[in-house]
C-alpha cells in the first residue's frame, strides 16, 4: 500500500528526533497518520514540512526535505 507513495509529495509534522542509530534525522506524521523518517535537526519539530516520499515499508515512509 505506502508502495504507491514513492515520489509522492507529502507534508509531515515533525514529532521528534530519530533515536535509533539505523534512522538519523526526525520523524513526524503525514497527514494520514503514516510514519515518516527523514533527514534533520531537532529544530524542525513541530513544523510542518513538505517531503518527498523516496522510500517505503508497509509501516514507514523514508524521504527528504523539499
């Protein structure tokens, strides 16, 4: 399903620094609920910032910046 997501814009709400060592940068929530990993800092939370989805898992979006 998040397959056909790949090369979709999407706009995310930055919830918090990545702690696992395997996903760097911040994760938030599209506006559907999926999660999404991408790179950047903690002063990105709680902006709302536009991505490209570049990768995808049936429970996580992996993208970047716009």
């Amino acid at each position: 399903m998040n397959q056909s997501r790949v090369g979709k814009v999407e706009e995310v709400l930055v919830e918090n620094e990545a702690m696992e060592s395997h996903n760097s940068g911040v994760f938030g929530r599209t506006a559907q609920g999926i999660l999404m990993n991408f790179p950047g800092d903690a002063s990105l939370v709680g902006a709302i910032v536009k991505t490209e989805v570049t990768e995808a898992t049936a429970f996580l979006l992996k993208g970047r910046i716009l």
